[in-house]
C-alpha cells in the first residue's frame, strides 16, 4: 500500500514513488543523485511524510521516472 500524507476533513494524498521506483528498477538513492536531492528529503517523501513538494523537484522526478505527476501522487476521500 502507497504511503498517505493525511490532510484536512480526511483527505489523503498518496504517494506512489515506491511503486515507479520498483517498476523502473530504480533504487531512491539512484534517484536522488539523478534529480539532486539528499537521500534523507526523498525518503521523507517516499514515505509519505512530506508536506510539500516544489514543482521543480516533482518536475525532476517525472523526467527522470519518465511518468507524469499524477503517476506519483493521487488524491482520496476518507483514508480510502
């Protein structure tokens, strides 16, 4: 299961980063030296626990996952 990022009313935003890493055989810490983050940062995403994310960092991780940003991070109602 994708990890949540709970937000207002139980809203979550999922986040998909452990799946496209596995799908394209890629390890988060190949990523995080293609796209120029710390380990650390992208951990903290992959997880779920991130608050935000700048677009230039989303925009770096869909070129470099070749996928588009709703294959990484996807919205849903109630903890569904």
């Amino acid at each position: 299961m994708a990890p949540r990022t709970s937000g207002p009313e139980g809203t979550h935003i999922v986040v998909r980063l452990d799946d496209l890493l596995h799908a394209r055989r890629m390890t988060l810490t190949e990523l995080a030296e293609r796209v120029g983050l710390t380990l650390a940062n992208l951990s903290i995403l992959k997880t779920g626990k991130a608050k935000a994310i700048r677009f230039s960092t989303l925009e770096a991780i869909c070129r470099e996952l070749e996928c588009q940003p709703g294959d990484l991070l996807s919205y849903t109602e109630g903890g569904n």
